[in-house]
C-alpha cells in the first residue's frame, strides 16, 4: 500500500491544520471538527484535494476515510461555492405549492451568473415556497 506524503499546502495552512488536529486529538469526533474549521477558513468554503491528503497524512488515517466522512455529510463541499447562495426549499409542502417552477426560473434568470450555488435548505416549514439569498 502506498504512503501517503505531505501535500503541497502554504506553511500558514499547514500550521493552521496542525493547531486543529492537535486541539482535538482523541476527542470523539475529532476529524469532523477538523474539516468544519478548515472548511470554514477557506476563502471559498471548501475542502480543496490537497488539504484532504494533508489531514489523512497528519492524523494517520487513511485518505478514503478522510474523503468518505467529506462526501457522506452535506455540510462539507468539495468544490469552490460561489459568493452567493441560492436556496430553493424542494420539501413536499413547498413543492405542492410551486417551489419547482420558482426554481426552473431562478435558474434560467441567473444562468450567466457563476457565482450563484443552488441548495436546499434542511427544513423550513413556515412559508412556500421558501427562497432564501445569501451565505447560509
């Protein structure tokens, strides 16, 4: 089996890795916090390739594991998120009351955009449908 080597992370994010990892070492879900924080510091709000390698090299665990854990929960992204968010509730109370066309038409209104990510927000359930703009 192959090891695993450092990636090529700035000294500062390496640093700011090895202060997380080392606050929460044998503390029951320690990787989670560790990739909530480093998610939280990237600019883009996501866990980059080279910082996952970084954290299964450090905290000796195996990268699928690291990976497995940052693709089974919906709060960690692997790819940039845009400066706004769009939030289109798609439960069944909203979807009865039209929340998939509002979505067809955001989407064609905002096509041109890049910055634009489209969610779904866990449970609202007071207004349909239910928009939400900005950082979530």
């Amino acid at each position: 089996m192959p090891t695993l080597t450092p990636s090529r992370l700035p000294t500062e994010e390496q640093a700011f890795i090895d202060k997380e990892i080392g606050s929460r070492t044998g503390r029951p879900g320690s990787l989670l916090g560790v990739l909530v924080a480093v998610q939280e510091r990237n600019p883009h709000k996501y866990l980059p390739a080279d910082t996952l390698r970084y954290i299964a090299y450090k905290t000796e665990t195996p990268l699928s594991q690291i990976y497995g854990v940052a693709t089974f929960q919906a709060l960690f992204n692997l790819q940039p998120q845009g400066d706004n968010t769009v939030c289109i509730c798609r439960g069944t109370a909203f979807h009865t009351r039209g929340s998939g066309n509002l979505l067809q038409s955001a989407k064609k209104l905002l096509i041109f955009y890049s910055f634009v990510y489209f969610a779904s927000p866990s449970s609202y359930q007071k207004t349909a449908p239910l928009v939400i703009v900005g950082r979530a």
